[in-house]
C-alpha cells in the first residue's frame, strides 16, 4: 500500500475578483433587534459578501456576488424565516 502524500497549495499570491457585485436594500422592521439580526445572517449571511444595518431607517443594504445568490433567492429565504421586508433600490 502507497503512502498518502500532502499536497500544498500556495494561494497568497491570488487577487480576489470582485467583478459582478450588486448591492441591495431591504427595509425590515425591528432591524435593531438582536432576533431580527440573527435571522437575516442565518439566511443569508453565507452567500454574501457584506450586510450592513443601518437602524435609524431600519434599512438593510447587502453586497452579494450575482453569481452566487440572487435578490429572489434572499426575498425567499427571508420569507422562511418569517422575516416582515420590502425590498428597494440602493441609493
């Protein structure tokens, strides 16, 4: 029987692309809760690249990558957490 073998990949010389990025705005009640925060990463918080709250205007802004998720897959996620949102355009 052959011994296993390790393979090293060096990546540090690697430029990460950020080409297709879009940002989107959803207003959901109650953003300021701990609840309501924890509910939007868990259902989308693994396939984006930044969710920025702003609590003021209860406004929710996400940066994704389109080819990994799309805004209707996040209105349905939200839907299965029962998340209340209107989505809107960035400004």
């Amino acid at each position: 029987m052959k011994p296993k073998e390790r393979m090293y990949i060096d990546a540090k010389n690697e430029q990460f692309q950020l080409k297709g990025t879009k940002e989107v705005c959803y207003l959901i009640k109650g953003v300021d809760e701990n609840t309501i925060k924890q509910r939007i990463y868990d259902s989308v918080g693994i396939h984006t690249l930044r969710i920025e709250i702003v609590p003021s205007s209860e406004k929710v802004i996400i940066t994704y990558n389109e080819n990994f998720i799309s805004p209707t897959f996040m209105d349905y996620r939200f839907n299965l957490k029962g998340l209340s949102f209107k989505r809107e355009e960035c400004k």
